[in-house]
C-alpha cells in the first residue's frame, strides 16, 4: 500500500510539470506570431496621430501709402517753372519740359508709335489715327489754381493693366511728365491723372506689370475750359474711372465725393470764377 501511494505521487507531480511546460512553451509560441482579430472582437483604440499644422498668421495689414500731392510744388517740379508761351513755330512752344523726365523727350515719329502703343486696341487698328498726344499748357504758379479729385483702391491695389485701359477707355493718353491727360476741343490738355502714391509718374513700358494704390485726377485753372465746366469734366472722368476700376472717390483733402461735397466745390468755382480767370490776366 505505501508504494502505491508513492507512486500516484509521482505520477501526479509529473503532470503537473509537464503540464506546467506545455502551457509555458504555448505563451512563448504566441508572443512570437502577431495576433490577428477576429470578426466580433473589439479592437484596442488606435493611438491618436499628431501633426503640426502651418501657423496661420492674420493678413498684414496695408501699410499708408506715400500719396503725391498735387499742388503747387508739384507742378511746379514739374515745369520747371517754365511758363508755355504761344508761339507755333514749334512743338517746343505749347509744351512744358519737365525736369524729373525719366527719359528724353521722343523724336515725333517715336511720339506718334508710343500713343498708339498707350491707345485702346480700335485706336490702334491701322484703319485709324492714333490719338494725339495732348498739349500741356499749364500757367506759371503763382498764376494757377488746382482742382483735384482721388480715386482710391477700396481692398487691394489696382492692376497696372486696368489703370492703363480705363484711362484710355476715358479718353487719356500718355504723355508729358509721363502721367495721363486727356484733351478739350482745341488740343489742349484739360484734366491729368498722376499715380497717388509717389513719384506719381507711369513707366509706359512697366505699367501693366505695376499696381497702384489709387489715381490723382485733377485740372490746373484757368485752362482751355471754365472752371465750373472744368470740375464736370474732372467729376465725369472720375466716376467713368471708378465705374471701370470700382474703387472709391475722394476730395482732395481724402474725404469721401458725395454729391453734396461735389456740389459745393463746383459752387465755389463758379464764385471764384472771375477771380481765377484774372490770375492769367497780365497784371
């Protein structure tokens, strides 16, 4: 009876260690082959996935523009000074030779080509005359009053390209002082458009490729026109030019052209008509 006991002993503890690594080698086996889910089984949550988004940073705000003046010291820079006599015997005569040209003046058959370059594309058609170039006659300063107007880029800047066609579109055309006028009836230059932000001038062969903040219209009294008749002209251009570019009008002082300000200036010239019509007048 003892030995039995014995036995069923060791047979017993022998079970038990072959059972023991059986179930061992069985782990080891499953840590070695990647386990694969079954249909049903609930998967582990993923491990959440960090990347780093490009700061954004808020649109730098526009800075203030240079704006150009158009005053007496302007136009005087421009003219040198030099008051424009009447005598045809030369195209030198009826013109004022500024003194921040870029470039020398062209001979006139490179005069004519740059207009039609400056010219809407029906200008341009060989079938037309190219626009001429308007006549600057501009009394001397101390004899001259400016009226002038601003058209001004609402959001971003005008494109070159628009400024250009808009302003040939409203009948002005490229040349002395290398800024915009367009013509009265006799050839004589009427209104101007310079670039509000400084110099102020156009680079006829850059200025598609250039934006500009905004356009300073205006028109040096007394001129071929009076000045009531003078402000329409100004008044007229500048809407058809923000109706083109959509941007806003303003005085001269910057603040917004409503009806009633447009309204009181032109009152004021015909008040000051005769006043302005005697600073030509030799004294």
């Amino acid at each position: 009876m003892p030995e039995l006991r014995w036995t069923l002993l060791l047979l017993g503890v022998l079970f038990l260690v072959v059972l023991a690594v059986w179930e061992l080698r069985r782990q080891r086996q499953a840590r070695g082959k990647p386990t694969q889910a079954r249909q049903g089984d609930e998967l582990p949550p993923a491990a959440p996935t960090s990347f780093d988004l490009p700061e954004i940073h808020a649109r730098e705000a526009i800075r203030e523009l240079p704006v150009v003046e158009i005053g007496g010291d302007r136009l005087a820079s421009m003219s040198q000074n030099t008051v424009p006599t009447l005598d045809t015997e030369s195209d030198a005569a009826h013109t004022v030779q500024p003194v921040e040209a870029q470039q020398p003046a062209p001979p006139p058959a490179a005069r004519t080509e740059s207009a039609a370059a400056g010219a809407s594309p029906a200008a341009a058609d060989p079938g037309q005359e190219a626009p001429r170039e308007p006549i600057v006659e501009w009394p001397e300063e101390s004899a001259r009053r400016i009226v002038s107007l601003r058209l001004v880029a609402a959001a971003d800047r005008f494109a070159g390209r628009a400024v250009r066609q808009a302003l040939v579109a409203e009948g002005f055309v490229l040349g002395r002082f290398s800024i915009f006028h367009r013509a009265g009836p006799d050839g004589r230059a009427v209104l101007s458009a310079a670039s509000l932000t400084k110099p102020g001038t156009f680079d006829r062969d850059a200025i598609d490729m250039q934006r500009f903040g905004g356009l300073n219209l205006f028109a040096v009294l007394p001129g071929p026109l009076p000045p009531a008749r003078a402000f329409d002209e100004l008044v007229n251009a500048a809407r058809g030019l923000n109706v083109r570019l959509e941007g806003a009008l303003q005085d001269e002082r910057g603040q917004p052209l409503t009806p009633t300000r447009a309204a009181a200036i032109r009152e004021t010239l015909v008040a000051q008509a005769d006043e302005i019509g005697s600073l030509a007048a030799p004294s």
